[in-house]
C-alpha cells in the first residue's frame, strides 16, 4: 500500500494520528521528526534549532524525506514546515498519499498550550499567526485529501481519513 502522509500546522494533531492510524491500517507509523533527532548529535528539536540553527534542522528534514522516497506501507508524521520545501513533497508524494489536517490558528494554538511542549517556531503568537497564514496555500495545494480537525478527537479523524483514502 502507497504510504500515508500527514501534512499540517503545528498542533494539527500529525504525532498523535499517525500511530493510531497506522495499527488501524496495518502499517508502520514513522514521525520525521524522530528521524532527525537521530541524525543529529542532540536530545531535542529544539536543540537543533538552537544550537546548530534551522537550515541545519531543514537540510536533516530534506536528507530524511528522501530517505523515505522508496519506502510503502508507512503513515508518516512530518513536521509542520515541510511545504516550505517542495523538493521534500515530490520525495514524499513518491509512494504517498499526502493528507492535509486543516486546522484552525486558535485551535492548534490551544492544542499545543495543553500539550505543554514547546516548539522553536511556536514561541510567538503574532509569528506563529504569520507562519500559519503563509503555510496554508501550500498545505491545500500539496494535499490529495483534506480533513478537517477541529472539534474533533483522534478517533474521529482517524475513522475519517480511513473512509476518505479507499
Ligand atoms: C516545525 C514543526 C515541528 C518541527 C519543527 C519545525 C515547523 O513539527 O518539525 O519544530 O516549521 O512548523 P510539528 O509540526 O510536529 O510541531
């Protein structure tokens, strides 16, 4: 099976969906992020992005997604600036099949203040905004499917893109 992708802006739910999607289905559920952290020397995203800087953090994102290319029968989460790269959607729309978690700005905002972690781009609220209405065409136009997520929980979601990519 063509491997499922999760696109989306930070707090869009990715980490959480894309494990519980991916026993539903049968397939290997993989986070890029994790990936990443692997190839770098640090404990954190947020290490890399402090330490070493962004574009370093995007250069690992690009190293990975074309590590996936040949990969099938995978759910995979990416972090939310992948679309600021087209070179990693035609790696990942390969084998892919890539879905868009719409989300509201309020609604990843209060989702991410609950979790409690932070995230190096997410520190602002006015720059976060700004990220998001920058991100959100490229989010629609990569997409194959779009599913909306406010309101709803994991399951719900889960069941929706289930019944959306058959
Ligand atoms: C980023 C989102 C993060 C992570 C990094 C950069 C972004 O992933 O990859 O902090 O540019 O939006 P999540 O979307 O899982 O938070």
């Amino acid at each position: 099976m063509k491997n499922i992708v999760l696109i989306g802006f930070m707090g869009s739910g990715k980490s959480s969906i894309h494990k519980p999607l991916a026993q539903k289905l049968g397939l290997r559920p993989i986070e890029i992020d994790d990936l990443i952290l692997k190839k770098s020397n640090r404990k954190s995203v947020e290490e890399i992005f402090e330490k070493d800087g962004e574009q370093v953090f995007r250069e690992l994102e690009i190293e990975t997604a074309k590590d996936l290319k040949n990969q099938v029968d995978c759910v995979i989460a990416t972090g939310g600036g992948v679309v600021q790269n087209k070179i990693i959607l035609d790696y990942l729309k390969t084998n892919g099949t890539i879905v868009y978690l719409k989300t509201s700005f309020p609604e990843a905002e209060k989702r991410l203040a609950r979790e409690g972690k932070t995230r190096p781009l997410f520190k602002n609220t006015k720059a976060a905004q700004k990220l998001y209405k920058l991100r959100e065409p490229l989010y629609n136009a990569y997409s194959d499917i779009e599913v909306q997520t406010d309101g709803k929980n994991i399951e719900e979601i889960t069941v929706e893109i289930i019944e959306r990519i058959h």
